[in-house]
C-alpha cells in the first residue's frame, strides 16, 4: 500500500513538473571566443567582440544589463549597457577590445561580462532574475603561437588525447589478435 501511494506521489509530480515547464523563463550567452580560446591581438590593436543573449523558451519580452566585471581595463561595452530581449529571440553585446600599446608581448588579460535580467517575465510565470558570467581571455600578439586565431588551451591538447586513444585502440586490436592466433596454434596441436 505504502508502495503505491509513493508511486502514485511521483506520477503526479512528474505530470505538476512538466505542467510547470512552460512557466520557466531564462536566457543564456554565447560567443566566438571563451576563456581556453580567446582572442589574439597586437599591441595598440582593438577589435570588437559580439556576444549573444539568447532567449530560452521565453513567452515575455525582457531587458538584460551587461556590465564588465573584469578587465575593463582593455574592453568596455560599444553600445551601451542594455540590451532588449525579444521573447524567443537574440540581441548582440558589443564589447570593444583595445589593447595598450605599450602592452607586453604574452601579456593574458582577463575579460568577464555579467548579464542581468533587469525586467521581463509575465504574471504567472517564475521569474528568477538570472545572472550569467561569461569570460573570454585576451592574450597580447600570440602567447603560445604566432599569428591570430590558434589554439591554444584545451583545444591545442586535445589531438594528444585523440592520439593517445588511437594508440590504446590499436594496442588492444594486436592483443586480442595474438590471442585469436594462439588459440589457433593450440587447436591444430591437439
């Protein structure tokens, strides 16, 4: 009997959750460049960096509120520091990227930009105000390559796993080959 009404209690919170899916509003924030793959600039050099505000299952326009919390000593934002979100929709955050010129070669300056949500969501609807980070890293004239647009980070070492996973695979292919080729010998012996 207690069995039951357990089953029977989960049933029902499952059908209540996703009843309850559609009232759940958020956004979420994407770029070209992140932390492990960032953006390689010259000395005196600026470049302006587009991140996107993506509207998630929304059914109610929103406002959302970039603010660097680091590095702004090299970026600041373009267009100003509010951006409307169109239910279902995107908006673009310009980020102005300019770097000193008497800036070090390898120099790695950290950029962070905070999303707020400022105003938005209808009534009926759970409405967390989200904050999102997202960081993205600047390095002076190639740290660890020459020229823009290398690698660098997790995305350089992951051909070392790839190899090491080939190197595995083959290794074991040979061993159960052997073994096959043993067992063979043993049978035409017998």
């Amino acid at each position: 009997m207690k069995c039951k009404f357990i089953l029977l209690m989960l049933f029902v919170g499952g059908i209540l959750l996703i009843n309850c899916m559609g009232l759940i509003e958020g956004f979420g924030v994407s770029s070209r460049y992140w932390e492990h793959d960032g953006l390689i600039l010259f000395p005196g050099e600026s470049e302006d960096v587009t991140i996107t505000v993506v509207s998630v299952d929304n059914e109610s326009d929103m406002d959302i509120r970039a603010e660097i919390i680091e590095g702004s000593k090299v970026a600041s934002l373009k267009d100003g520091d509010e951006v409307f979100l169109e239910s279902g929709g995107t908006a673009e955050v310009k980020v102005r990227v300019k770097i000193p010129r008497k800036a070090v070669r390898g120099t790695r300056y950290p950029v962070r930009v905070r999303f707020r949500q400022i105003s938005g969501g209808e009534e009926g609807t759970v409405s967390f105000n989200l904050v999102m980070n997202w960081a993205f890293d600047v390095v002076v004239d190639g740290e660890l390559g020459e020229g823009l647009g290398e690698s660098r980070g997790i995305g350089g070492s992951i051909w070392i796993y790839l190899l090491w996973a080939l190197v595995l695979i083959l290794g074991l292919v040979i061993i159960i080959v052997l073994l096959k080729f043993k067992k063979k010998e043993r049978n035409w012996k017998d």
